[in-house]
C-alpha cells in the first residue's frame, strides 16, 4: 500500500472512530437536559452532568486515549456548571460551548481564506504528516471543499442554538446541543468522503516515509484537470 493511501485510511478510521465515541460524548449534555427536564432543580442537573463528565474523563485515560481530549471536555462541562451555578440561569450551562462554536464560526472562513482549512491541520495531526500537505496544491484545495461540508453542519447547528439560548429555552436547547456531536461527526465523515473524492487518483505531493520530504505539487498534476485542459 502507498505510504500516502496507508495515511489516508488512518485518517478515515480516526473520523469513523469519533462518529462511534459520540455516544459517549453526549452523556453529560443529556444527563443534565434530562434531570433538569424531570426534577427542574438546576443543582441536580449540574452534579449528574458533572459527574458524568468527570466518569468519562477517567474511563478515556483508562482506555490510554488523549488525556488532553479528555481534560478539556471535562474542563468545558465545569466551566459551563459554575456559570449556571453563579447566575442561576440554567441555559448558561450551555454557553462555553456556545462562545467556542462562535469563534471557530468566524475563525474557520479566515483560515479558509488563508489556505489553511482546519480539516486539513486536524488529518496532518492524526498522520503524523503535520502540514506538509499545503505543499501539494490539489490536496489543499480538495481539504477546503472538505472543511465546508463541516463549516455548513456547523452553521446550521449554531442557527438552530443561539435563538435558543437567548429565549432561554434549556431543555430544548439541551436537546438540540446534545445532538451536536452527532452531526459534527457526520460532518466531518462527508467532509473526508468529499475530500478523498476531490484528491481521487492523485498521489503527487503525498509524501512516503515521515523522514522523506513531499515532492512538490502544481495544479496541472491532476488527472481530471489534465483532462480538461486537453
């Protein structure tokens, strides 16, 4: 197998791997929604999502997955229950994850514009290749078609939450939110079908071994825009 083809696939199982751990992911967001739906007690809500985040965050580095995957999550689901904890007001539990999807949703166009879609630092992280893929211009523009699959489930899902939030509707924003992994990992398994569709036959630019240094790319090296120009 082509060492490139071997990462590429390393890729794709690390994405359908996120759409399995989902389930997962959502146990705080839900054990809050539904306690406070049930008893409408702000401090059982936040002591069961809690304490789900905190179980999740151990059984993660028990299983020897990222520690600092598992922190931050834990860390976000804090944040968010001192803020309800401190105003009283339950959709402020939400707001953390709110503020981030606000600023990836202006960060996200910029680094598009820049060249530098986030899809593609996520997969060179996961390979090993780091940035190295920016060299071959079909690959990078084949991860920016990617990233706006992603960057649209995204929008919609922030549409959908921030009317919420400011009615202060928590359950149904609970509800909503707990969804949110779901289709961000949906996106994200389009948007790597989109962009393993969009490389298609091309392997210029791919580099071999981690040590080895990717050869250069133009744009004329892909076959269908070979085709066209013919």
């Amino acid at each position: 197998m082509h060492p490139g083809e071997h990462r590429a696939d390393a890729a794709g199982a690390a994405v359908r791997r996120r759409l399995r751990g989902v389930a997962i992911d959502i146990a705080p967001v839900f054990g809050f929604t539904v306690s406070f739906a049930v008893t409408h007690r702000l401090v059982v809500a936040l002591a069961l999502a809690v304490a789900a985040a905190a179980g999740i965050c151990v059984y993660r580095i028990a299983r020897a997955e990222s520690a600092r995957r598992a922190l931050a999550a834990l860390c976000l689901i804090c944040v968010g229950g001192v803020l309800a904890a401190r105003t009283g007001r339950a959709t402020d539990f939400f707001l953390p994850g709110l503020a981030l999807h606000s600023v990836m949703a202006v960060v996200t166009p910029v680094l598009l514009l820049w060249g530098w879609p986030p899809m593609g630092l996520m997969v060179g992280l996961i390979t090993g290749e780091r940035t190295r893929w920016r060299r071959c211009a079909v690959r990078r523009r084949a991860f920016t078609r990617g990233n706006l699959v992603m960057y649209a489930g995204h929008l919609v899902m922030l549409a959908i939450q921030l009317p919420l939030f400011f009615t202060g509707q928590t359950i149904a924003l609970g509800s909503v939110d707990a969804f949110g992994p779901v289709v961000l990992a949906l996106g994200a398994l389009v948007g790597w079908r989109v962009y393993r569709r969009c490389v298609g036959a091309h392997r210029c630019g791919i580099p071999g071994p981690l040590s080895a240094e990717p050869t250069p790319c133009t744009p004329t090296s892909h076959p269908v825009e070979r085709a066209s120009q013919s």
